[in-house]
C-alpha cells in the first residue's frame, strides 16, 4: 500500500444499532495505520430525524490510546445536503499543510 494521507471514516448517526460494530471496525483499521496519520471521522445523516447525539457516537471512538496519539477531529453533518462537508474536507487540507 501506498501511505496514505489522512483516513477518513463514515459513521451512520441515525444508525445506533451498528454503532458497536462501527466502532470495532474503526478500531481495526486504525491499528493498521501509523501513529501521524491524521484521522477524520465525518458523522452522517444529521439531516434525519434520529440522529444520535455526538456525544453518544464519540465516546466509544475515542476510547483508543491510538486516536489520542494523532491528529483527529470528529464533524457532523450531512453527505445528502452537504453541511458539515466543506469543514471537514477543509481541516483535512489544513491538517496536510502542517
């Protein structure tokens, strides 16, 4: 594999069903990466009625002693009617200049 630049994660927010398993994944591809990779997970479906709160989302991702170790940032918003996307895409560029 090449390095990549940045690892950016979709989470379902008005799924809390899958968030375990969501969660486990994340954990499972971040251990593949090393500790500078800078880490964006970007929170969908704000637009829906049922969205989870962040809080509930964030708390079992930042569990990992390896997301501390990185630069990271979590966004809400929406893939459907953009909010949140221009943010997020933009703290991945600003993260790449430093």
């Amino acid at each position: 594999y090449l390095k990549p630049d940045a690892l950016i994660y979709l989470i379902d927010g008005s799924n809390g069903g899958r968030l375990k398993e969501a969660t486990q994944q994340f954990h499972e591809i971040l251990s593949r990466f090393e500790n500078d990779l800078p880490v964006l997970v970007f929170i969908n479906k704000t637009d829906l009625s049922g969205f989870m709160a962040i809080h509930e989302i964030a708390k079992p991702l930042l569990m990992s002693e390896s997301l501390r170790s990185r630069p990271w940032r979590i966004q809400s918003g929406s893939a459907l009617t953009g909010e949140g996307v221009q943010e997020a895409l933009k703290w991945i560029v600003d993260i790449q200049k430093k």
